[in-house]
C-alpha cells in the first residue's frame, strides 16, 4: 500500500473513531457527561450576531453597523423567515431535526460508514442543536475541535434539548449562521445577497443561500459562483427526492439563474450617524438590531444638496464648510443634520462636526437678551439708546461698537434686535442681574457656556461666549415654542412615537417669547439694522436672526416657523476668517433655502405665536408711549396682553425758533400752536446729539436739532424741569471688582454733571451724591466725589443740595464683586 493511501486510511479511521466516540459517549457516558457540562440556553440571549441597522423616520437605511465579532445579522422569527429557506436549511444540514433529541444516532452510523467507505471523512454527524451548542459557546469564532470537544457539545445539545422547544432552537440557529462577508441570518444574508426578505426567496436562492454556511470562504458568491451553483444543484436534487418541493418548482429553480447583486452598505448622514452612536454609548448602550432615526434622508439629501451649491458660490469670499440642523418644533425631533460640506474631504475637516463644535455664535444671542429685559418691564416700543457707551469691567472698560462703526442715535427696541445693534443689547444686557443670562442660556440648552458670569461679562450679549449649532437650535425651538425647552431628539425607541408632541420646561414667559418672535418675524424691523430686508422674503413669516463673529469668522443664520426651526453656520473650521462675510450674506440664503424646503411638507402653518398672547395699541413709535398732541405719527404695535402702554408720549412737545436765544442755551421755546415737533431726549444722548452734522439724523438742513436736549423751557412744567442732573460715572450697569483682602481701602470716582443752559446751571452751587439712600458726598462744580467702595448692588442718586432749585435728579445702578 502507498504512502498516501495508508495516510488516507489512518485518516478515515481517526475520523470513524471519532465519530465512534461521539456515539459511546453519548450513550455510555451520557449521565455523567451530562450532569457535568451543563445547558448553554442562558447565551440564547448573546447578541455578538446581530449587527445595528441605523434608519432614518421612515425606516430607510442609513449605516449599518457590524458587532464587535464584525457580524451584520438582522434576526427575524422563525415564521418570517419563510418556508424555504428552513426547509433548505435542514434538508441539507439535519432531516431529522425533529425527531432527535440533540444527538441523531442514524446519522452517527450512517456517517461512520459513509467516512470508513470513501477512506475520508466525507460527512459529519453533527444535528442543528449541536451546531447551535458550537456557535453559542463559542460566540461565532472559530475554535479548535478534539474529541472531547466534541462529546461536550452533543452532551450539551441533549440538555439544551431538554430546556428548549425545537422551534426556538431552530430559530437561534438560523439567526447565527454565517453565510459570508459578515452576514449572519437568512434575513441578513437575502437582503444583502438579493435585496429582498428572506420569506420572499426563490427556491433557487433559498437553496443557494443555505448551502453557503457549510464553508462561507470556499463558497464565496463573488470568487466562486461555480461552487456555490454545484452544491445549490444537489441540494435542489435533494429537496426533490424528500418530495419537499414539487417536480415543476424544481424545474423553475434548476432553470433559474441565480444573479448575485454587489452587498450594498449604505453611509448616509454621517456625522448625523456618528452622534447616534456617540450618545448610545455615552448611555452606556450597546445597540443592536435596527435603531429608528428622526431623520428624514429625503430632506437630509436635499439639504446637503443645498449645502454644495452655497458653497461653491461662497468658495471667492474665503469661507468652505458649512453646517446645518431641522427640528421639528412639536416634538424636537431632527430632521436633517449635516456637520459639513463634505465628510471625506480633508482640506476642510469634514469628518469635523460643526453642527457639534463650539463657536461664537455673534448676534445670534441677542434675542434671550431681549426676552429677559421684555420679562423685566421693557417693551419692544421702547426707545433705546444707540449711541457711544462705556461700561466698568473687571478687566477694565468695554465699549461696544455697531458692526459697521456707526450709531443709529434713538430707536425701538424691536428694530434694534432685529438690526442686531450691538450697544442697545449690552445696555439691556448691564440692567440684568449679574449672571443672569448666563443662567437663562444654560437653562435654554447651551451647557458649553460653562465658565462662570464673570469670565464672559457684559460681551456674552454679543456672543462672545463659545456655544454649538445643536445648542443654539434648541434655544430657538425654545422660542418657536412660547418659551419653553424641550431636548432635541435624534433616535426614539418606538417608532410610532415619531412625531409625538413632546412637554418641555418653561424658561421664558410665552408673552415674552412671543414679543421676540414678532420683534424677529417683521421685515421691515430688519431694515435699519440690515439696510434691507436681506434674503428672508419667503412667503409667509418667519422670525430670523442672523450673527456674525468677530473677524468674520463665523457666519450664522437662526430662524423657525410654527412648525419648524433651521440653524445654519458658514464658515471655516480652522476658524480661518471669509472675505467679511456676516451672518446675512453669508448663511443667510443657505438658511432661506433650507427652510423653504423644509416647510414644503407642512400643508397647514399655524401663526408664529399663540393667538390672545399679545394684544395691540396704538403708540407713538418713537416714544412707544401712548400718542400725545405733539405726536404727528402713530403706529400698532404688540404688547403682552394686558400690558399695554399706560403713559403718554412725553418725548415730542411743539416748539419754535428762539431768536434770542444766546449760546449753550436752548434754541427752541415752546409753542403749543408751534408747527414744529421737538423730540426731547434724555442726557444719555447729549454726545451723539451733538457729533450729527447738518442734514444729518437728528438735525435739520440748516444744522438746527430736530431732537433737543433736556426740556423745552416755556412747556408749563417742562419749564421748571429745565434744568437737570445727569450721572457721567459709573456708568449704568457697571459691574466693579473688588481685589482680595488686604488690597488697602479701594474707592471709585463719582461724577455728575448738568443738562441746562449756562445761565441756568449758576443756579446749582452744589449736588449730593446718595448711595443707597445716604449721602456720601457734596460736591461744588465740577460734581466730583469719592467713595469707598462696598460689595453688592448699589443705587445712586445725584440731587441739587439746595432741594428749593426744583431741579431734576438722576440715578442709576452698580455692582461691586
């Protein structure tokens, strides 16, 4: 006898000897064997083969996610499989699955004589439930086989036999079997093979697919279709002759020809995905099977659509990435998030989330600056001060400027936030209680703010603290809400939730919000501030703010509807500066954009705040007050219902020309049958009265004062309230550090001054300046004093001390820290 065929005998014998083995210990030794190796029914529950099926709102998928052993399974009971494929699968792997009790003892001799015949092994013995033992003690990877290994198993399968039905065995099994290139499951394997169910497989697929687990790399469906295409003959043969298929199906499956398609792993929404996934595993989640997205990709697509073609047209004003995020206001649900203008391109860090990065995001916070001073009694009638200003800051003095250098002197405070003037927000901002935007922010979403009050200051008004796209979104939503927060949502649990109106927190008074809404939805609010109207005209309204960062760095476009909030960032995400881009120019077409195609599946738009919230009155749109006789102009505007104006005007008064008047003094008397208004305004503008030139805002062509400072003398009381007092230092709001202890006694300069004519102002020897209700200086001019400073919120007050003069006083508020 050769060499070779002796190896071959002493093969089949070691084969037939270990197949012997597997026959007396699992007869002889059963009882003992068994007693000690236990049931592996407690790992049915082992999900290393299911991988994770993330799909958007509506079930398409987005990215599908291997387990940790690399495994795509999509497990399905046992009754979606669909006949064929079980059929097949036992055909060719156990006939006599039901009939055993684990271990099949006629395959056993049939496969002893088939090894010892053929002089190699040329069948196995092993039942589906051992196989099953194989796979869930050894969690699909690959171990060594011995003999004892082997009674193991079988003893194993008897007992899990003992414990669990047939159908569940069936079906674990099923689930965990390999069919290649990660696929586990027959429903895995036909959708990735075929792209359909396995219930909906031919039988000439199910048999092709069930013959592929026996050697998954030999039988590749790529590499060796020839391979696969024999066995799946026999088997088809074989289902024949076990008359579990008919004579004329089994002539269709021969005849069919089997088309492989090319696995299909989807990468849609990426960074959207990849927060998915962060926030499961943050929760300490290990998801598996399909996760249901609030995504809807037909919007996602579009919108990164829209993203490449801004970006091309922006390419020549230096600005390469972009960002954008859609929530659904009811439920806070996101509906598109795409993180840049591309994922896979490096030049511009697209694997870079912006919607996740924290950025300045400029104007964009003025609106909660807005909210909170509506929420303290101001209203968006009110005349605000747009002029040169300086405030005291721990680290020195801050004086914010407009973003293109010039003052718009007085205006309402609704065209001020919906021009995103600089100085009138800090105003607001210095009247607040110390820290108290800051906590309004973080209560509405934006947790990245987390340095204290003092590290941002008075200039987190304009944005200077660092906050993400997702964040900022969440506040908006906020305001599309009436005030109150609801968490953005990315994945729910159970798909009919999707759509859920959700219950939130309130953080902001809903009249509040809605003053802000309508402040941020009227075009022509926008015109002062923007020169135009900017790209916002869509159809129907819409509350928008736009932001830009210091530099030009980051351009920012906020806005929401009824039913919709869309957040969008343009920029650089090396924080690399545009071509002075600002927040209109720059994200605001591609938020235009974004939030038409958005709304195109909202059939019915509900207005922008709820109906009774606010009420109208007639005012004098200068003023805000009610119209007095002097005022020539009246205008609706929205007030909390209940909270209208109670005041009239007493900032416009008839006057005329004064021929005599001298110098320094007044150069209008009044004259109730004057045909001229006067606007009377208060000291904070004397400086910016004062630089308008001739023909400008504010005067006339002749240089004359259309606006006048202090009172017109000769108007009946306003005669006796010519003269008054004005406080230069500290400015309103001001904000003091107090040094360490053992800094020696620390002081601040207080100082006044008067709005009078020169005549008028001999009149006033002497002030008192009262801090907190006790005089701690007198001062003959100029008004000067000192005080030694003490911590906490303090009120001054500056009186004449003669108190006969009928002078008027002034007062203000500081803060020592």
């Amino acid at each position: 006898m050769s060499r070779p065929r002796k190896r071959f005998f002493k093969a089949a014998l070691a084969a037939a000897g270990v197949v012997g083995i597997v026959a007396l210990g699992t007869s002889v030794l059963s009882r003992g064997v068994r007693a000690a190796v236990g049931e592996p029914s407690a790992h049915l529950a082992d999900r290393w083969h299911e991988g994770q099926q993330i799909t958007d709102r509506k079930g398409r998928l987005l990215r599908e996610v291997g387990s940790e052993a690399g495994e795509r399974g999509r497990p399905v009971q046992l009754e979606e499989m669909g006949d064929r494929i079980v059929v097949a699968t036992l055909v060719s792997e156990d006939k006599r699955f039901f009939e055993h009790d684990g271990v099949d003892g006629l395959a056993i001799v049939r496969a002893l004589a088939q090894n010892v015949k053929g002089v190699r092994i040329v069948s196995g013995a092993s039942t589906v439930t051992q196989q099953l033992v194989k796979l869930l003690d050894a969690e699909g990877q690959p171990r060594k086989r011995t003999v004892g290994i082997k009674i193991t198993e079988a003893a194993r399968a008897q007992n899990l036999e003992e414990v669990v039905d047939k159908r569940t065995i069936l079906e674990a099994y099923m689930n965990r079997l390999a069919y290649g290139h990660g696929l586990s499951g027959p429903e895995a394997a036909a959708r990735g093979y075929f792209g359909v169910s396995s219930r909906d497989l031919s039988w000439a697929q199910a048999a092709w697919l069930a013959v592929l687990p026996r050697a998954p790399s030999f039988l590749d469906s790529y590499t060796h279709p020839e391979r696969v295409r024999l066995r799946q003959r026999a088997l088809l043969d074989a289902l024949r002759d076990e008359g579990m298929m008919s004579d004329a199906d089994h002539a269709r499956a021969v005849a069919e020809a089997v088309s492989v398609r090319k696995i299909e792993r989807p990468f849609h929404a990426p960074h959207f995905v990849d927060a998915v996934l962060r926030e499961a595993k943050a929760a300490g989640e290990t998801p598996r099977g399909a996760t249901r997205t609030t995504l809807d990709l037909a919007l996602q697509e579009d919108a990164e659509g829209l993203v490449r073609t801004h970006l091309a047209a922006l390419a020549e004003r230096g600005a390469q990435n972009a960002a954008v995020i859609v929530v659904d206001n009811a439920s806070g649900e996101v509906l598109a998030w795409v993180g840049s203008g591309s994922y896979w391109d490096e030049s511009i860090a697209g694997q870079v989330d912006m919607v996740r990065s924290r950025r300045q995001p400029g104007s964009t916070l003025k609106p909660f600056v807005y909210a909170l001073a509506f929420g303290a009694g101001h209203t968006p009638a009110d005349a605000l001060a747009d002029v040169p200003t300086r405030f005291s800051e721990s680290g020195g003095t801050y004086a914010p400027g407009n973003f293109d250098g010039t003052f718009e002197g007085p205006i309402s405070a609704r065209e001020a936030l919906a021009g995103s003037l600089n100085v009138p927000a800090v105003r607001l901002a210095a009247e607040l209680r110390e820290g108290q935007l800051l906590e309004t922010l973080r209560a509405l979403g934006m947790e990245s703010l987390d340095k204290d009050a003092r590290h941002y200051g008075l200039s987190l008004a304009l944005g200077t603290g660092e906050v993400t796209l997702r964040e900022l979104a969440e506040g908006y939503v906020a305001l599309a809400r009436g005030g109150e927060r609801i968490p953005l949502k990315i994945a729910v649990n159970d798909a009919s939730a999707l759509g859920r109106p959700a219950s939130g927190t309130r953080v902001l008074d809903a009249g509040v919000a809605a003053l802000v809404t309508e402040s941020l939805s009227d075009p022509l609010a926008r015109v002062r501030g923007l020169h135009g109207r900017g790209p916002f005209d869509l159809g129907y309204p819409v509350a928008v703010k736009t932001g830009t960062s210091s530099g030009h760095r980051d351009t920012w476009c906020v806005g929401y509807t009824h039913e919709r909030t869309v957040a969008v960032w343009v920029g650089n995400a090396d924080g690399a500066p545009t071509r002075e881009l600002t927040g209109a120019s720059g994200a605001g077409p591609l938020f235009a954009d974004v939030m038409r195609r958005a709304m195109e599946e909202v059939t019915t738009r509900a207005p922008l705040w709820e109906p009774g919230s606010l009420e109208t009155a007639e005012v004098c749109p200068f003023s805000g007050k009610l119209p007095g006789p002097a005022c020539a102009d009246h205008a609706s505007r929205h007030f909390v219902t209940g909270h209208g104006p109670k005041e009239t005007c007493d900032m416009h008064v008839r006057a005329s020309r004064s021929p005599d008047a001298r110098p320094g003094e007044a150069p209008f008397r009044c004259d109730r049958e004057g045909s001229r208004a006067i606007v009377v305004l208060p000291a904070a503008f004397d400086g910016w009265l004062a630089s308008q030139p001739a023909g400008a805002p504010g005067r006339d062509a002749f240089g004359m004062p259309w606006f006048a400072r202090s009172q017109v003398p000769g108007c009946g009381e306003a005669a006796a309230e010519a003269i008054g007092l004005r406080i230069d230092s500290p400015a309103a709001g001001s904000v003091f550090v107090y040094a360490p202890e053992g800094a020696g006694e620390q002081a601040i300069t207080l100082e006044a001054s008067l709005a009078a004519s020169a005549e008028a102002a001999r009149q006033v020897e002497a002030v008192e300046f009262v801090i907190d209700g006790e005089v701690v200086g007198r001062s003959r001019f100029p008004y000067r004093t000192t005080w030694a400073v003490a911590r906490g919120d303090h009120e001054l007050l500056v009186r004449p001390a003669d108190p006969r003069l009928g002078v008027r006083t002034s007062s203000t508020r500081f803060s020592v820290r």
